[in-house]
C-alpha cells in the first residue's frame, strides 16, 4: 500500500515503515559520529523504548557502548493494509540494525504498568542477560490500569487551584488564540499521579532487585521536564507537574535505597521537544515553535538524540560526574533554560499572533519535526512507492 500521513488532532493516525527505519538510522549515525562512549552499562533496560527520549535512550548504549538492550513498549503491529504505530515500526528498525552490528536486542510488546510484562522482563534477563545495569523509565501513557487494585486511571492535562488562561496554536491551521482550562478537582490529580508518578517506576525497581535481576551497581533515571514561567501553570504547577514532584521525590528514596549495593537513582530534567507526549499539551507547541527558532538561531537547538547522547556522555558515563542541581536533579535542559534564551522566547511570546506566526516561531519546523515522528518527511524515502505495513520483530519477541 502506499501510505500517507492522516492527521487527527495532536496525533497522526498511519505510519511509515521505510520512514520510521530511516528515521531511526539518522539517529544510530549521529550517535556513531561522536566516537564510542566510554564506561557504558553493558545491559540495558528501557521501559518506553519506541519513540522520542525512549528510542533514544536505547539507540545511544547501543551504538555508542556496544550494550545489549531491552525495550519495553505497548505498539501496535501493522495488519494487511492498516499501518501499525510509530513506535512498532521505530523498534523493529532499531532491532534490525542492532543485529546487524552483532549486538544483543529485544523488546516486550505490552502493558508496562502490568505484573505479567514485568514478569517476562524477568525471565528474559535471566534467560539472556543474567542482570541489567541500566534501566530508563520513560513511559507516557494517558492511562494506567492499577495492577493491584485493577482501577483505571486517566491523566488529565489542567491546573491546580484556579482557571487556566493563555495563548496557545492550532499547528494545522496557524491560528494563534487563547485558551482557557479549569482546574482539576481532588480526584484528577490523584489520577494523574497514579498514571505519571513514582509508584511504576518504583514497582519495576522493586520487582527487578527482588528477582535477583538488579545489578549491584545499577543506574536508574526517569525522565521530566521543567519549563518556562510561561508554560508553569499548565505544566509544572498543574496536575503534571504533582506527578513529576511525586517521581522526583522517589528518586531521593530509591537512590538511598539503591546506594548500599553501589546503585544510584536520578531524575533527568530533558528539553521540551515535540513529541508524540508534548504535541497533546496546550500552550507547549506554541512554546517549542519559539523555543526552536531562537535555539536553532544561537546554534544550540538538540533533538532527543542529541539530549540523550549529552546525558549518557556528559552526565552519566564517559567518565563524567551527574552535575545535579540543588533538588539533586540532572539537567540537560541547561541550554533551553539559559536566561538569554528565554528573555528572548518571552519577548516572542508577548508578540505572536496569527498574522506573524511565521515570521516569529519556527512552526514550520515544529510541523516537520512532528510528521519524523511518524515517519514522514525522511530524505532518501520514497513515499510514492507501495510499502509492507506488516513488519515483525526480528528478536520475535511479543
């Protein structure tokens, strides 16, 4: 079939196998040309390991270290004339070049949240692997089924305390205008806290030094995001931002936990960038179109690769110390968050309306970064040749 791109909403609907794969490899060439990393984790972890900071997270150790790699993922798999998601085509690439440079890969395709995909992460180090050094917590999701309880929790993007208002964009139509939120009530920020919070990540920690499977030295990091004062109240200061304070809080505890038997736990603040996760929050595309035309302009703008390359080299391994801030956080939104910078972007933003959209953010690149999500938009592609939708695991993992 030939497959176009169908945009609905904030997420697009097909994907592209030959574009996901090339997509991927852009990424594994990058990392490839900064020179083999050194002190890397041999054994690799990652839970959400199909798109964005995930994909990356399993692409740098890979590529850069030579490390086998585990990925966790829920995707859908492509069927005769349906394209499967993103995510499915992302690691069915990855896994094929990784096996092509001799290197061990796997994914799990299944709910992360659940007792029985921890558990066949279990066996399959043990199996494998023995341990894992490595283990990245990178799920997105906007909603978790409680594995003790069985309730179903939804996240729910709104502030905390009082109405919500602010200039946002329609990336299809250009138009700028304002929105308005109403804050949540008590039960949707405990929800969102049960989706997006500690108690996962916690449970996978737990599960995985209790199987015996942790390694004594282990590093685990979860990702999050700040923001600017112009995104706070939706972000930071809303029912998100009480789970990132909830995830950053655990990973003090975990480290104390982890820290007797040589292990460490962080949380890594990473750059806003556009995402599968960041495309549904209101106000954050306007923010990033900004963000990418003044970054791109001072020659400082990182894509996920770019960020978890920085992370791993200069923060992680390498020979390279965390560098935490004072809530003992690692920061590698450091660029992002540089006071020039955003002097500039809150200047654009008081300034932006339909009229000079163009002229003053990068939304065009916001658009183009958004359709590589899915594989659209790759040189080198052929988009008006048929492709396969059906494209399996070559690890034959489900």
């Amino acid at each position: 079939m030939i497959i176009k791109p169908k945009i609905r909403g904030f997420i697009c609907t097909t994907a592209h196998p030959e574009g996901c794969a090339a997509h991927v490899q852009e990424q594994i060439d990058f990392v490839r040309s900064q020179g083999p990393l050194r002190d890397m984790p041999a054994r690799v972890l990652v839970i959400g390991s199909s798109t964005g900071y995930g994909l990356a997270s399993r692409i740098v150790p890979a590529f850069g270290g030579k490390a086998a790699t585990i990925g966790v993922f829920f995707e859908k798999p492509g069927e005769e004339g349906k394209t499967g998601s993103a995510g499915w085509y992302n690691s069915v690439a990855f896994e094929r070049a990784a096996h092509a440079e001799g290197l061990y890969a796997k994914s799990i395709n299944g709910d992360a949240f659940s007792d029985a995909v921890k558990e066949q992460v279990i066996g399959l180090i043990k199996q494998d692997l023995g341990t894992v050094d490595c283990v990245i917590y990178s799920l997105a999701s906007p909603r978790r089924t409680h594995p003790r309880t069985g309730v179903v929790h939804h996240s729910t993007l709104k502030p905390n305390g009082g109405t919500f208002t602010a200039k946002t964009v329609n990336t299809d139509k250009g138009v700028v205008s304002e929105i308005s939120i109403e804050p949540a009530n008590e039960q949707e920020q405990r929800d969102t806290v049960a989706v997006m919070g500690d108690e996962d990540w916690q449970m996978w920690i737990d599960a995985l030094n209790q199987a015996g499977v942790l390694a004594p030295n282990a590093t685990t990091v979860a990702y999050s995001y700040l923001g600017p004062r112009v995104t706070w109240d939706i972000y930071r200061n809303g029912t998100i931002g009480l789970a990132k304070e909830d995830l950053e809080a655990t990973a003090h505890r975990m480290d104390a936990q982890l820290h007797p038997q040589g292990g460490r736990a962080f949380v890594s603040i990473n750059k806003a960038l556009v995402t599968q996760a960041s495309s549904a929050i209101p106000v954050v595309p306007l923010y990033i179109s900004m963000l990418y035309k003044v970054m791109k302009a001072r020659g400082l703008h990182e894509g996920c690769i770019e960020q978890i390359t920085r992370l791993f080299k200069d923060r992680l391994y390498n020979g390279a110390q965390p560098q935490p801030d004072d809530a003992g956080r690692i920061r590698v939104d450091d660029w992002e968050m540089r006071p020039d910078v955003q002097s500039e972007v809150e200047t654009l933003w008081e300034q932006a309306t339909t009229e000079n959209l163009n002229e003053l953010t990068d939304i065009a690149g916001y658009r183009a970064e958004f359709l590589r999500l899915f594989g659209f938009g790759l040189p080198g592609v052929d988009y008006e040749k048929e492709s396969d939708p059906v494209q399996p695991l070559p690890s034959g993992q489900a």
